[in-house]
C-alpha cells in the first residue's frame, strides 16, 4: 500500500475564500461589541483587521500566500505583543471565535481541526496575568 497525498487542502474541503471571509466577519461582529477587545484595534472600521485574519488563515490553510506577499512573515507572538493579552483577553476572543466558527456550520471534523489550531493560537498569545 502506497501513502497518497490528500488530493484537496483543508482551505478547499472548507469552502476556501468564503468560508475564511464569513469567519473572520463573524468574528469582528463580536469584536465590535466587546469593551475589553475593541479598545485594542484603531479607532474606526475593523474592515482592515478582517482582512488581515482572512488573509492569514487563508495562508495557513493552504489558500492563497497573499498575507505573507502583504504583510511578510506572520510573527504572531511579535504583531500581538504590543496589547496586553491576559486570560480574561484570551478568553473573550475564543469566545467570539467559537461563536463564528460555529455559525460557519462546517463538517464536525473540519470545525474541530479548525477550533484545536484558533485554540492553541490564542494560548499561544497570552502574555500577562495582569488585570
């Protein structure tokens, strides 16, 4: 037996640009809303930062390398570590994010693989204890 590539990549399984479109739209709605989260982004349209987390999970799922042509290499922890990212943060932001992957109504498997990478990112990202 001969181990075969999968012939599409997680972008393409979930719907591609579309279905990263929704998500991060979804997502924002949320955010627009929260009064620890929105103080974080400039003032004015959350549009820009959309399409940043849609550009970038597009990359990451194996869509388009338009973020890194964009914006260079992602560097999470660095592009994040001017906000102060405490568990009460981490927390409000898995929470949106949860809410607007569950509204994408993807295949359980998809939906999980997705929600176990949004999980370990935003762990990754807490950088205080501090209130």
């Amino acid at each position: 037996m001969t181990f075969q590539e999968p012939s599409e990549s997680f972008y393409e399984a979930v719907g591609g640009k579309e279905t990263f479109r929704k998500l991060a739209a979804y997502f924002y709605e949320g955010i627009e809303a929260d009064e620890i989260l929105r103080p974080m982004y400039p003032a004015g349209d959350l549009a820009p930062a959309a399409e940043r987390m849609q550009l970038f999970l597009e990359q990451y799922w194996g869509g388009p390398t338009t973020y890194q042509e964009q914006r260079g290499h992602p560097r999470l922890r660095m592009r994040h570590s001017p906000y102060k990212i405490n568990p009460d943060a981490r927390d409000r932001w898995l929470r949106h994010m949860k809410s607007a992957v569950v509204r994408l109504e993807l295949a359980p498997l998809h939906e999980a693989e997705l929600w176990a990478y949004l999980d370990r990112a935003a762990q990754s990202m807490l950088n205080t204890f501090e209130a």
